[in-house]
C-alpha cells in the first residue's frame, strides 16, 4: 500500500534565515531545516512546505508578507521565475557575504581547512552585463507561471526562445530581456523569434526530435567584436540562409556569423563543423598581461572555452599570479589549462609553462594563441590529467616549481592529486569553480602542503556560484 504524503499546513509569518546552497535560503521550524529558493534573508513569508525529508524539508514561499531590508528591484523581469541569477533580488554586498561564507563553510567543514588566511571575496564592479556569453534554446513548449495560467493566458502556440526551466529538459522561459549580456544581445535573440514565427519556422520538439531551430548562441568580445551562431536540426538552405541574411543586414556589427547542423539527439555541437556564413570564423578577446606592460589576445572560435566574464577574469588570472609568486627560472605545470588563457597569462613571469588539457581543441586553441603573442616557452598536451601526468611526464618536461591547477566542477581525480604530492612543487595554487569538491581535494594535500592564503573571487554576480584560489606551500 502506498505511503500517504503529509499535507503540511501553510504557515503563516516565517521569518527567513541565511541563504544557503543552490541559491536557496534556510527557514528553521522548529528542528527541521527547510530550503526555500526565491527569497531573501529576513523576509517574512507564508510557507508552504513542498516536500519532506528525514533531515531536511523543501518549500516555497506563497506570499511575502514584509520584505527584507536586503531586498532589491531584480533587474530582469523573468526573474522568479528563470533558474539563472537566483540572488538578483538579494542586494550586492549580502551576496559576497554569502558567498565568502560559502566558501568558509565548505572548507573548514568538508576540508578541516584552517581559513584565518581568508582574504575578503572580490566583488564585481559590473554586476549587469557581464557576460560575453549567452546560449539560448528553442522548443515548442513555452512555460507560464503559476500567475499566469491563473490569468487565463495561453503559451503562444510557436514556442520559446530563452532558457530552460530548472530542472526541465523540454520546457524553456521565453525571455525577452535579459540583464547578464550587454547590447545588441537582446535585439538580436528577439528578432531571431520574430523572424521565425513570422517565416514559420518550427523550433525543435525535445520530445519528437521534429522541427528546425536548436540554439543560438551569442559572444561578445571586449574588443567590440560579435559572434552569433544559429544552430539548426535540419540541413535546410532554403529556410536557414535567408535568417542569417537578416541578421547580416539588420545587425551590422556582427563580426562573425555562423551557422551548425546538429541532427543528433543531444545537443552537444563539440563534434560538429561550423559553416562560416558572414565575416570571420572567429572573434578576439584580450587582456592586459600581470605586468600590465600589455595585452595578451586570445583567438575565440565557436567552440573555444573562455571566462565568461572577461573583467574579473583579468582579476582571477592577477590573484593566480599573484599567489605563485613565479621566479624567473621557475617551470609552471597548468593542469586543466583550457584554451592556455593562465599558462599565457604567467609565460612571462616564468622560464617554462607547460599546459595540459583533455579537449584537444582547446589544446589547439591554446597552441594558437601562444604563437598569436609571440611566446615560445610554451607547451601543450592533451590527454586524460591522471594518464598524462605521471613521472616519466615530469622526467620529460622538467620538475614543476609551480603546480596551477583549475579542474572542473567535480575537482582532481585521486591519482592527479597523488601525481601532484610525489612532484613536490614548492607551490600549489588551485583554483575551483566548486569549494565543495576543492575542500575534499584540500583535506588529501594538506598533510603535505601548508595553506597560505585563500582568496575567493565573484565571477558569477546574481548567482549562488563563487571562484576559489587557495596558495599551498610545500611543508
């Protein structure tokens, strides 16, 4: 016989505790600890619980009875309802805080990490427009909001253009501003769906696997240049060429414009070749060196990976630099070096950087870009890190004085991180997009190396995401 689910009655007048993982917020009741999203710390709010577990419960908040003083006007009117920027509506300076503790909790508790080194997080001074990177998707399925179903509106029966709703593979908020990218990005996504509808051109069904139109993704460079690729189900000319036509002509400052058949089931575009319909097959970024005697350029293709907020990258690459305290003759290992942006950004500072990277366009990439700014003491592998990284690599290439390491999300693998241990560099700077998983990672070096300094970065401006480097020195 089925288990019965608890009706949980609403509750009314809760007051809103800190924000806590996932862009959520804590509300206590009692003993229970319950995750609430789309608040602020020290709302008044009528709960309803949502769902219930042995440790933990999950709500929402039905009404917002008295906001909190840390509250703002969100910038972008999807705002409750687009899983993007979840603190839009938190004020700034109580997002770094948060953040800073984030990053605090995740290391003493997870790690056994001594943070007294901690430095104050580094906020962004542009906290709209920040991102030189936007991807948008089509479907035929377009998401209302509770409200507006109560409203009696309908979806409108082309589609969506905008982003997925959280934790929905099929269902999209069509968006028609959004405040992360600056212009033309909204004039070029709105006119891309205005053209379809009136051109009846089908957007992709997630479900069928029918229709014509996929993504869009746009780039803007620091440099004014503009990269806009149409991604699209179906070899169709006749119905795709005229599209990009129009955003030729009606967009003059695209600098590249391209276009990728993708007939697969997934949307992945990795693998896929990318026709150059108008202007140059790629844009380019570039930043100002350590010294700031120059700049560095970096040559951006449809598939090159690049900090999505070229501002405070220049920032996070200054603190990397920073905290290897590089010397002339030291060799640099930059494990997970992408497309080389921190192996090119310390090859000045250093005698040796040697970069390893398992996608191996972005090795090409990396490859590219140390030619395009003259450096010669630079090398790239690609491969698997916990198959490259062993020691006849290190025999081969030089014993790293410095070891720079910028993993994924789910951090080193044990083997990199045993690599990393019998090298013995004097210097370990690991920077991580999840202190989560670089607090397990710190608690398995630290027997070895001492933490120096710990200096969190705010990359991401209105979500719950934080950067992290921490200095290791050799004990």
């Amino acid at each position: 016989m089925a288990r019965k689910k608890k009706q949980w009655p609403l509750m009314q007048g809760v007051e809103v505790g800190p924000a806590a993982a996932e862009g959520n917020a804590v509300v206590r009741i009692d003993d229970m600890v319950v995750f609430v999203p789309k608040v602020v710390p020290g709302d008044i709010i009528d709960l309803q619980i949502t769902r219930s577990k042995r440790n933990y419960a999950e709500g929402r908040a039905e009404r917002i009875v008295s906001p909190s003083s840390l509250r703002v006007a969100p910038l972008c009117p999807h705002n409750d309802h687009c899983g993007g920027c979840r603190w839009q509506a938190m004020r700034y300076d109580a997002q770094l805080q948060a953040k800073q503790q984030q990053v605090r909790d995740n290391l003493e508790r997870l790690g056994q990490v001594d943070c007294s080194t901690m430095r104050p997080i580094c906020g962004s001074d542009n906290i709209e427009c920040y991102r030189n990177k936007l991807e948008f998707t089509f479907s035929t399925r377009s998401w209302l909001t509770r409200e507006q179903i109560s409203q009696g509106q309908q979806p409108h029966p082309w589609g969506a253009l905008g982003f997925h709703v959280p934790g929905m593979f099929d269902k999209v908020i069509d968006i028609t501003h959004c405040a992360l990218q600056p212009k033309p990005s909204n004039a070029i996504r709105n006119a891309v769906r205005q053209y379809a509808i009136e051109h009846n051109l089908a957007p992709y069904d997630q479900r069928q696997h029918t229709g014509l139109l996929r993504n869009l993704v746009i780039r803007t460079a620091s440099t004014g240049h503009l990269m806009v690729i149409l991604i699209v189900a179906q070899n169709a000319p006749e119905q795709v060429l005229p599209l990009l036509e129009m955003l030729k002509n009606e967009f003059p400052e695209i600098t590249s414009l391209q276009y990728i058949i993708n007939t697969k089931l997934n949307d992945s575009y990795a693998d896929l070749d990318v026709i150059t319909y108008h202007g140059s097959a790629h844009i380019e970024e570039q930043m100002l060196n350590y010294s700031r005697t120059s700049s560095l350029r970096f040559t951006i293709n449809p598939k090159s990976f690049y900090q999505t907020n070229s501002q405070q990258a220049q920032r996070l690459y200054s603190f990397v630099a920073e905290l290897c305290e590089a010397q002339p003759s030291d060799t640099i290992y930059d494990l997970y070096t992408g497309a080389g942006t921190i192996a090119l950004f310390m090859a000045n500072q250093c005698k040796k950087v040697v970069g390893i990277e398992y996608v191996e366009e972005a090795v090409a990439d990396a490859r590219a870009n140390s030619r395009l700014n003259g450096f010669n003491n630079t090398t790239f592998y690609a491969g698997d890190m916990a198959q490259v990284l062993t020691p006849d690599f290190i025999a081969n290439n030089g014993q790293p004085d410095i070891i720079i390491a910028d993993p994924p999300r789910a951090g080193m693998h044990p083997k990199v991180i045993e690599q990393i241990i019998a090298a013995r560099p004097r210097r370990l700077v690991y920077v991580s997009c999840n202190p989560a998983t670089q607090a397990r990672d710190l608690q398995l070096l630290q027997p070895y190396f001492t933490v120096a300094c710990i200096q969190p970065v705010d990359m991401f401006p209105h979500t719950q995401h934080v950067e992290n480097i921490v200095q290791l020195n050799l004990k």
